[in-house]
C-alpha cells in the first residue's frame, strides 16, 4: 500500500471560513481521486502540551505507488491544485510504503475518530536487521493488542529528496475518540508497549488528529 500523510495551514486567518471550504470543496475534490483507498482528514492537536505546526492533515492510501502516481494525473488534479494554492500553505507530504496490521473493515464516510502518526527511527545498537526482527516480531505484536484499535498502519518512509530529517518508519493507529486512545495505552497492553518503546524507538516525531473517516 503507498501512504501519503500531508499537513498544512490555511492560507487566510479566517479559519471558520477556510474551514468550510476545505470540508465542503477540498476534501470532496479529493475523494475523486481514483484508486484511493482510505482518507482520513484531522485537525492537529497538541502533544504533550505543544501546538502542533499545522492546522490540519490528511491521510490518503492508494493500492500501490503506480495507483498513487496514476491518481496524480487524473482530470481532478487541476481543480485541487487551484483550491490548494487559493485556500492552504505551508505543506508538508511524506510518502510511505505501508502494510495494514488491523484492517478498519466496520469504517463509514463520516465517522469521527481519532488517529495517533508517529515517524521514528528504531534502535540500531545490535544492527538494522536485530532492530527490525524486533519491531515486526515483537513491538507490533503488542500493539495489535491494544483494546479498541481499529485500525494499524505501518511502513517504511520513501525518502524524498530535499528532506533532510525524514525518519525510517511510520506507524497509524486509529480508534474512536481520544479517551478511547488514552485507555488503550492505560491497559496492560499500552503499559508493555510503553515500555517497549522506550528500548526500541528513537527520535520520535507524533501527530495526534481528531479525525474523520473520508473514505
């Protein structure tokens, strides 16, 4: 699966209007896209007690890169260019090559939820090849257990050029709300998670949204 997760800011300071219009007319252009398979849109929120840089993000799936590409150059790109360089700034694209661990086959347009991204490198001191082994085998094992998720996302950032801080990996979990997410990490399975987080990630970079499901 090829991932793209963008952030961006509004280009007026009338958020209530910019609002409307990316909900209303940006985010319909959007979902013609052909081939995407799964669109979540997000306002930031803080994490741990910081202003996030952006006011929103998207994350978009396709099937594969070539559908990703494809989508780029379907008939509705030059209306979300124009809408894109009226109404946002700011942005930010990373792409990833993603596998889904949990699936959110019970997921509708609309549905609000909540989603916690987090870009990381993995500790290397016994070698890239013992800290993957780790990770696939080990670390997300736990976090498929975490109560309540509803859907896990994990990949391999594609490095792009001009990007000097890009991490190695990306990892999506979704659940419904924000309390949701909270008493997932408060359950046995989020206390040995933490923990193992502590030994194997490193230089994290976490976006929290309050999201709804687009597609």
């Amino acid at each position: 699966m090829h991932l793209t997760l963008v952030t961006f800011n509004y280009q007026s300071a009338d958020l209530e209007a910019e609002e409307r219009n990316y909900l209303g007319h940006h985010v319909e252009l959007a979902k013609l896209f052909p081939g995407l398979r799964q669109y979540y849109t997000g306002r930031l929120m803080k994490v741990a007690g910081r202003q996030p840089d952006s006011v929103r993000a998207a994350i978009l799936a396709y099937e594969d890169a070539a559908a990703a590409a494809s989508a780029m150059r379907s008939e509705v790109v030059p209306a979300l260019i124009a809408d894109t360089h009226a109404h946002l700034k700011d942005l930010t694209s990373t792409a990833v090559d993603a596998t889904t661990i949990v699936p959110f086959d019970s997921r509708r347009a609309g549905q609000n939820c909540f989603a916690m991204v987090a870009e990381f490198d993995l500790e290397q001191s016994a070698g890239l090849e013992a800290a993957e082994k780790h990770y696939l085998g080990t670390h997300v094992n736990i976090a498929r257990r975490l109560p309540g998720l509803r859907n896990y996302v994990i990949g391999k950032l594609i490095k792009t050029a001009g990007i000097e801080d890009a991490r190695y990996r990306m990892a999506i979990l979704v659940f419904d709300s924000l309390d949701a997410y909270r008493a997932a990490y408060a359950s046995p399975a989020g206390r040995e998670l933490l923990k193992d987080e502590e030994a194997t990630i490193r230089n994290a970079r976490v976006y929290r949204l309050d999201a709804r499901v687009e597609i």
